[in-house]
C-alpha cells in the first residue's frame, strides 16, 4: 500500500509482484507518467464520476454500442472506456512498430509460400501439419498470385508487456481483426472529456488510419485497373462490429455494401447502384473466408456473393485479406514465428514470441517435465482453451497426471513460461477508485505492395475483473486510449 | 449510391416525418377538444377516434367504448404495434443505421439520441399525463432532424432521395389528416349555415397541420370548409400542402434523374403528370367531391412511391 | 479407335413458390486432357438466362446461371461432343524396382506435394477399426496393391440405388456395405490414404454400353497416383481400370469438390430436381 497525496490515486493499492506501468518498484510515479499523474491529481473522485458519465453517455448517443441479446429484448450496451490513459514512449514504440512490421512481412513470405512452393515445409523447418490439419489452409488458393503479392493487409499484433518489462506478441490476428474503430472513439472522448491533458503531452494523431488503409489497399488492385473502386463488406448492421465496417468506409469515402448488393458476372464483380451495375475493384471484407462465396464454401451462407472466388481467382478483384490468409493466425504457426521470421527475411526477431517448448523435442521434454509448476502446459490440437494446464495452480498430484499424459504422447503438447500481463491504473465504478487491472495492446498493420503502415497507437484492452488476465471484451473487457508519444 | 441503401434512406426520410405527424395530431385534436365548442367535438370517444382513424385503425363499431390510456399507449409506445411512433423511431433509425457511412454523424447522432429519448420514456407517464410533453418532444426533435437533414448533408444524391421520402411522405400525413377530419366534420357539425362547412373541425384540422397561422394570415377569415382545402390541397406556398410537397418531389426527382426529357416510363414523368394535375386543379373540383379527391391524392402518392422502387431501388 | 461421344446432360428443377433470385454452377463439362479431346458444349436452360463459363476453385470448368427474372420452373440441358482416344489402362511402364516405389512415398516432399490426396476428409474419414480393412503387400507393387484394393472395394459394398444419398459418410456405409459409385470410391481413396497413397475422387460419365454399373445419373471412380507412373483411374464400382468408357469432368478431394451442381436459390416452398444423363458414342470414320 502506497500513501499518496494525489486525491484520487489515495486508496491505490500496488500489488509489488505485478508490474505496474506507472509505478515503479518503489512506488513512485515513472517519469513518462508524472505530468499526467499531476493533472488527474487534480480533479476530486466527485469530478471523476462524472466525467466518466458523459464520456458514457457520449458513446451512447454516438451509437457506439453492441446489442446483446437476452430472452426478454435485445440490449444495446457500451464497449467499457477507461479515462486514464496509457502511455507508450517512443523508444519502446520504436520497437513495437518495426516488430510488427517484421511479423506481418513474414508472415506474408510465409502465406505466398505454403500456397506455392511450401519450401519452408520440405526443409522441415516448420512440420506439415500446419496446413494439413488446418482447417483455414484453402486448397482454392495453390498456386493463387493474389494482386500486389499480399496476403494479409491488415493484422492486429496483440502484445503484452511481461513483468520483466519486455513486450510479447501473444497473438497474430490476420482473418479480420476489429478494433481500431475504437482507438479513434477513445481518442475522441477523452478528447472531450479531459482535452486539457493532451497539451501537456506531443501524441501522435490515430485519426490518419483510414486514408492509409485506402493509400495501402489502392496499391493492390486487379491488373489494369487505373482508379480502382473500393468497398468494404459486411454480414450487416446486427454484426457486432457494424459500427467499424461503416466507420471504416465513411472515412475511406467508399460504399459500404453487403453481400446482397454485390453480383457476379462474367468473372467480375458488380455492385447495384441506383444507376445500374458499378464495378468494384478492391473489396474489404469483413466476412469470414467460409461465407464469402456460397458456390465455392459454405453452400448456406447468404452473407456472400455467389461467383466471388472464380473472379478472385481470375485476377478480376482483390479481397483483403486474401481467403485462406486465417491459416497464418493459428496457433501452431504463433509457435513457429522466430523460425518463420529468419527463414523468411534473414532477420533476428524484434518483438519477443512466448516461448514454445515442444514436446516432441526430447531435450525440450525434459525441460518441460522438470518445470511443470513455471509452465502453462497447451494440447497443439485443441481449440478454444480446452486442455489447458496452468502449471503453477496444479498440485502435485495433479502435475503428475499431466507429466503422465505428456510422456504418453509427447507429439500432442508444447508447454509456455506463464505469462504475465502488465498492470495499468483503471478506474472501477463499484469501489469509486482507482484499482490496478490488466492490460494488453492491439496495434494494427497494413501492408501495401512495396508499402507498409503502422498505426500509431493501438487498442489497450484491460480485463475490468479483479485479477483476470482475459481482456477480450465479449469477456467484459474495456479499454483506454493509448498514446505513443512522439520523440 | 446502393440501390439498397437508397432505398433504405428513403424510408428514413419518411418515417422522421411520419412520427411527427402522428404525435402532433394526438397533441392537437385531444387538446382542441378539451374546451371544443361542440359537444360531440368535446366527447373523448370521439377523439380517439379520430386518432385510430387518423392512424388507419377506423372502429366501425359504435357502441364499443375505447379506454383512454390503451389507445394512447397503442399510438405511442407500443412496441407490438407496427404503426406506432416508437416504432415508427425505430425503424428510421434502422434505416439510418445501414446508411450510417453515408449520412453525416451529425445527423446520425440526432436520430440516436431521439430514439434514445423514446425508448427510455415511461410508458405509465405517458398515457397517465405525459402526452403533452411527449409529442411535443417528438414534434421537436423531428423539426431538429429536418435541419440536420438540410443543412449536415451534401445537397446530392443521397440528399434527395431523403427529401423524396420526406415529402411523399408530408403529402400522405397531411391527406390522411384531412381524410379524419373530414370524417369527423361530417358527424361534428357547426351550428350555423351550412353546418357542414362551418364545423369547428376545420380549425382543429389546421391546427394538425400547423397550418392555422398561416390561413389567418392568408384569408383573414373564419377557416371553412373550402377555404381549408383550398389552402392545404393547393396552395403551393404553404409548406405543408400537398401541392407544395409535389414541387418539392419534382425538384428532388431532377437530381436524381437529369433528363430534360424524361422517359415516358420514368418517376420523373409520373412525378411531373402528377403535380401538373394539381396545379391545374381549381377548388370546385374538390369541393364536389371531397372523397375521391383524397382517395386519388392517397393513390396517387402511392404510384410515385412504387415507381420509384422500380426504377432506384430494386435492380 | 477413337470413339467420337455424345453426352445429354440435363436437369428439371420445379418449385412451390416463385423463385425471384438463384445461382447455380455446373461442373458437368468434361475435362480436356489428353486423352479427351476436340470438346464441344452446348448448354441452354428453358428461360433464356445468361449462361457464363467460368473455372471454380479447383481450376475446372463450370457454367453459372443467374437468372434475373421471377420463374417457378427452370430447365437445363448440356450436350457434349468429343473425341475420346482408346486407352489401354495397362499401357505403361510397371516400376521397376519396388522398394524405390515405397521409399518415395515416405519423402517429404512426396507427402508435401500430394497433401492434399492424402489428407483425411469428410467423405473419406474411416472410424477405428479392430483390424485394419486392407492392408498392402509390402511384397508387391503399389500398382498391384491398389488393384487389390479396387477389387476388395468392390467386393465390399453391394451396389444398392437406394440405400446412400449424397450425404452417406464412410462410417454409414461399413455399417451396411451398401451403395453406389460415390461410397464406392470414398472407400478406395480412404483406403488408399491410408497406405500412404495419394487418391483423388474423380466426377464424370460413363458409357454403360457394356453393362457396367453406374445409374443414368453421372459416375464416380477414383484416381491413385502411382510413384514413377502418375496418376492412375480406378472404377471399383466395376471392379475395372478407367478406360475408354470413363469420361472424365472433374477430382478432387471427395465429393464435395466435384458435385455436379451447386446452387442457392432464394424461394419460401419445397423444391424438386431431377437429373437424367444420356452418353452414346461412335467409333469415328
């Protein structure tokens, strides 16, 4: 317990075995966050609450909303928003832009190659299986030269900072990563709510994502094509994430169309305007690679356009990201990144990937069974978090089973260091204060041919229950502005 | 533009100014009839009954008793009733919903903050002693809506098609308005001279329409039945006539079709054959026959609006 | 002798209510390859729709219909002419040296290439078995090997009309050891896989002049990929290698990839089809 003058930090209290962004081991307040710590110091709890109202009821009235359905009616809720900022300087930026960029590159190399060659597969460097037991590797797509040579335009790196004050990619989302519509909303309410503060600090803008996005997605277009026509596609307005889709395509300038708007002929791809049919060049989808194309995937999806793959596949539209990208953001592949990443670019990997033991590496199962209580023990082929072993909440009788369990089948596991997310100040309603919470960050990444963009800034999502590392928000999860400081 | 969005948008134009119409005639007529001078005027069955008319709900039955709160609760807040004002609100915010990277946010965000309003009001509020405050927030928050419409958005396509809902939308409102009252100054009749011509009706009608001023002001003279209809059917410079929303389709019809010649077979050649009828018409034609008029006007409306689903909105 | 053939596909569908929206894909045009030749197509349908050729995901030919208006009946019907060159399904260079042929197909880059046709799938997924099914003779060639597993599918299933449907997986049929081309050949490549043996699902007609089983409707049968021979046809609906008689449209990984229609059709009520297909032949003059 830290006693603090500052009013609305008073009852904050520090838990020293996490590592906290703000404070340091000692308590005091890191420098990069004394300016802000003053001016929140400020403002009574009182002043807080209800600046913390507006705020809400600013997204409310914006319709930034989600709907949950319950048996009586549908909800429409707010995506929580934390008003105390985090802050990333630019020197731990620097790393985490260029890692980003390195991670989306390869991947990309590694996309164009399990698609042709699969080189990186006959040289053993990674193991077949990650196509051939991959649900998302799309047989459509061998041999497919998809527009500009780019796979994944946009991917959300999720990162952490461990509690040895590194960051670590936990995740490379490539199939249709949302969120950043909601970097620019935090901006803007905290904006309204606290503009003050932003003139204490040089942040870089996040306002700039959508002109780049459509800069990035231009350089992609079908073969001679002069200005290309550009759409974003989505499921629809009940979508969870309806707002980004129109958001994205407001500020892109472009139509927002849906599945049924959009009609095949002749292996080009049409949009129906009240002037008659208007080719479309680049489309943005939003769907998932299974829906887009009735005729060539799932037969019951009405979301999609029937005839898009075969005009996909005649170089006629570029999708982004291209259908059967989802097989880079699996699981197994996360595990292969350092490998991918200097097969690829000849390159050291800059961001930290959590370490993978393998089982099935005899000196490595050794490792694992020695550690148990340090690791968190992963099935290669479940999904969704079922399987799971967390090393250090086992007891011994229980560790043994699963020692049992590896060594029955040492093929089937891989083991990670637990992972400890970094702890931000967020406000909680419930206790009127401040409470320490764990946070992550989502940036996001578009690759252009021969271009690349990184936003700068990202989404932190924190996990708003006590002690909870999940900060996905279909779990309650909220998030903060974010700022990358300039140098 | 998407045909689907189009079409969408034209519907949000229309039901912004469909909930205004319904929530003023509620205000008007039961106000109006508190201190009406005629005693069935003043009756509260008679009004509601009016308002189920007005709605499109006539009860032929008149030995059936209405119960106040229920058929104010229908016309206001009921979720079930497809035509009520909250859903009415609903819908255009639907409408606006999937047209949302095309309007401005401006705009967007008043037709959120309106449907906020209306789905957060008490409904025992409301039909106990709220209905003033009610719609009359409702007929504000439209006028709000209408200024945002002109004056956040590009006057373009998107710009018109809305203007297009709108003002057939404004034309069946006011037809059917004068189609309920009409109705009710036939029972309701004056108590001198032609009883008929001179029912405390007409005043009430145009008190709906917020059109009352502007008669003073034209005619300077007791409203009658004539000089009503003349005033709301014909007069183009009175905002609210159908005459005038003809021109104003006719306008908005140009943007979206720049034909000087348009085809035979186009919105914009029914829209102006229309509209020529009515500048030509002369009010001893109406007068003659009031109810062929309104059930023309009604039919009329509905063709342009069909026309334009063939021509923009289905492909 | 090359036989000249001539191929009637067609297609009725009715439905209940009117229909004001559809797509359909045919894969039903024989592939040109080198022994298929000088393919002629004449499709129309009973409402003047636009027919559009285009290739599907796979890399086949395929004809899209969207009509765009109402209908509550639609007709389709394909003719096709081409010239098939007579095939001795044994005319090739047997392996020589038969552990050369096992050692190939345990190389990466053998399983890398032919992963696909080696994977496990929906249609070719066989449940746990006590006692493998069939096994290969290390002793013998892999082309004798896959003989014996054409022939032992053969015997397997008992051909029934009635008892599979389109949907029919691989557990079903050992369960009743009953069907017809399409369960026939999900055994044989399963079965294949298996031992380490690419094996494609193979779609297309069969001239029944000689009294083979198939139905009027479209054949299925399967082709094994020998090392050092190449890809091999495989009826074992007949117990034959694919010959002359076997005209071929499209492979894949099972049925799913070769399905001769593929539609979405947005209408209320129920709906009914009926395929029929003709296959006639001539020795050319």
């Amino acid at each position: 317990m830290v006693n603090l003058e500052n009013q609305i930090f008073s009852s904050y209290q520090r838990n020293p075995v996490l590592f906290d962004e703000i404070f340091d081991e000692r308590g005091q307040v890191k420098e990069v966050y004394s300016k802000l710590f003053n001016l929140y110091g400020e403002h009574s709890i009182n002043d807080y609450v209800n600046l913390n109202e507006k705020a809400k009821s600013s997204f409310f009235n914006q319709g930034i909303t989600f709907q949950v359905y319950d048996k009586k009616k549908t909800q429409e809720k707010i995506f929580p928003f934390d008003l105390f900022p985090r802050i990333i300087p630019p020197e731990e930026w620097k790393i985490i832009e260029s890692g980003a960029i390195q991670r989306s590159r390869a991947l990309n190399l590694f996309l164009w190659d399990i698609y042709h060659d699969k080189k990186i597969i006959k040289q053993g460097i990674v193991p077949m299986e990650l196509i051939s037991s991959s649900a998302n590797y799309l047989d459509q797509m061998n041999n497919v030269d998809p527009p500009g040579g780019i796979y994944n335009h946009i991917s959300g790196t999720d990162v952490i900072k461990h509690t040895d004050g590194q960051y670590y990619v936990l995740e490379d989302n490539i199939r249709c990563p949302s969120g950043v519509s909601y970097v620019i909303c935090n901006r803007t309410a905290l904006k309204r709510a606290l503009f003050g503060v932003f003139n204490h600090y040089k942040t870089y803008s996040v306002t700039n994502y959508a002109e780049n996005l459509l800069d990035l997605l231009e350089t992609v277009k079908p073969k001679g094509v002069d200005v290309p026509n550009v759409v974003v596609i989505t499921p629809g307005m009940f979508n969870s994430a309806f707002y980004e889709h129109s958001y994205l395509a407001k500020t892109m300038g472009v139509e927002l169309v849906e599945g049924r708007d959009l009609f095949v002929e002749n292996d080009f791809v049409y949009m129906k305007t009240i002037q008659g049919p208007q080719k479309v060049d680049v489309i943005y989808r939003r769907i998932d690679d299974a829906f887009i194309d009735p005729l060539e995937f799932r037969p019951d999806s009405s979301l999609g356009v029937p005839g898009l793959f075969a005009a996909y596949k005649k170089g006629n539209v570029t999708l982004a990201n291209a259908p059967g990208t989802g097989v880079a953001d699996d699981k197994a592949v996360y595990t292969y990144m350092p490998e991918i990443i200097r097969y690829y670019l000849n390159e050291e990997p800059i961001l930290n990937n959590v370490h993978t033991y393998h089982c099935s590496r005899p000196k490595e199962l050794k490792y694992v069974l020695n550690n148990i209580e340090n690791l968190v023990i992963k099935p290669v082929d479940e999904a969704g978090g079922y399987g799971i072993s967390i090393g250090n909440r086992l007891s011994k009788k229980e560790i043994e089973v699963v020692k049992a369990q590896i060594l029955l089948s040492p093929r089937k596991y891989v083991a990670q260091p637990i992972m400890s997310l970094s702890v931000h100040p967020t406000y909680i309603d419930k206790s009127e204060s401040f409470e320490q919470r764990h946070v992550d960050l989502r940036t996001f990444t578009v690759l252009g041919k021969d271009k690349e963009f990184v936003l700068k800034g990202g989404l932190t999502r924190v996990a708003l229950k006590r002690g909870n590392l999940i900060v996905n928000s279909s779990q309650g999860g909220g998030s903060k502005d974010t700022w990358v400081l300039k140098t | 533009m998407l045909a689907r969005v189009a079409n969408n948008l034209f519907w949000m134009g229309r039901y912004i100014e469909r909930s205004e119409h319904i929530a003023r005639y509620l205000r008007v007529n039961y106000f109006s009839s508190l201190d009406a001078p005629n005693q069935l005027s003043q009756s509260r069955q008679f009004v509601l009954r009016s308002m189920l008319t007005m709605i499109g709900e006539t009860v032929e039955d008149e030995s059936l008793i209405l119960n106040e709160e229920d058929v104010l609760y229908k016309i206001g807040l009921d979720p079930n009733y497809t035509s009520s004002i909250i859903n009415n609100v609903r819908s255009s915010r639907e409408n606006a919903n999937s047209a949302r990277d095309l309007i401005s946010t401006e705009l967007y965000e008043s037709i959120n903050k309106f449907y906020h309003f209306i789905s957060n009001y008490d409904a025992k509020v409301y039909s106990k002693n709220g209905l003033h405050d009610f719609t009359l927030n409702v007929t504000e928050m439209s006028a709000i809506l209408r200024g945002k419409v002109r004056s956040t958005l590009m006057h373009d396509e998107i710009y018109a098609i809305i203007m297009m809902g709108a003002n057939i939308e404004r034309a069946t409102q006011i037809i059917r308005i004068i189609n309920a009252k009409h109705n009710d100054a036939l029972k309701a009749q004056g108590s001198y001279g032609d009883k008929f011509k001179n029912s405390f009706e007409w005043t009430t009608l145009l008190k709906c329409t917020e059109s009352y001023d502007m008669m003073r002001r034209f005619y300077k003279k007791t409203p009658n039945s004539i000089s009503t209809l003349e005033f709301l059917i014909l007069n183009p410079d009175c905002p609210r006539s159908i005459m005038n929303s003809l021109n104003q389709v006719c306008k908005h019809i140009k943007i979206l079709d720049s034909n000087k010649k348009p085809s035979r077979n186009s919105t914009a050649f029914l829209v102006g054959k229309i509209r020529a009828e009515y500048e030509f018409k002369c009010i001893v034609q109406i007068e003659n026959d009031i109810q062929s008029v309104i059930d023309n006007t009604l039919s009329s409306l509905y063709q342009i609006s069909q026309k334009m689903e063939e021509e923009f909105f289905s492909y | 002798m090359p036989l000249e053939y001539s191929i009637t596909y067609k297609a009725e569908n009715t439905y209940e209510e009117w229909v004001y929206e559809a797509y359909w894909q045919f894969l039903v045009i024989p592939e040109e390859n080198e022994s298929q030749q000088f393919i002629g197509v004449n499709f129309t349908n009973t409402i003047n729709a636009n027919n559009e050729f285009s290739i599907n995901g796979h890399g086949f030919k395929t004809i899209r219909v969207h009509p765009k208006q109402k209908f509550n009946e639609i007709g389709f019907e394909a003719n096709f002419k081409l010239i098939k060159k007579e095939i001795n399904p044994f005319d090739f260079k047997p392996e020589e040296d038969i552990s050369r042929s096992y050692e190939k197909i345990q190389e990466l880059d053998f399983k890398v290439d032919y992963e696909a046709f080696l994977r496990t799938t929906h249609f070719t997924h066989i449940p746990e078995q006590k006692t493998p099914l069939f096994q290969f003779d290390l002793a013998k060639s892999i082309f004798d090997n896959i003989q014996k597993l054409n022939e032992y599918t053969y015997g397997y299933i008992h051909f029934n009309a009635d008892a599979t449907d389109v949907q029919t997986t691989l557990d079903e049929v050992l369960k009743i050891r009953q069907g017809v081309c399409q369960d026939f050949t999900h055994l044989f490549c399963a079965l294949a896989r298996m031992n380490g043996i690419p094996a494609r699902y193979v779609s297309g007609y069969l001239h029944q002049g000689n009294g083979y089983f198939g139905d009027s409707q479209m054949h299925a049968w399967a082709e094994a990929f020998i090392p050092h021979v190449g890809w091999l046809g495989f009826d074992p609906t007949n117990n034959i290698l694919a010959g002359t008689n076997h005209i071929k449209v499209a492979h894949g990984k099972d049925y799913s990839d070769c399905s001769p229609l593929k539609g979405v059709v947005y209408t209320a009520g129920k709906n009914e089809t009926v395929h029929s297909v003709q296959v006639s032949s001539q020795n050319q003059q």
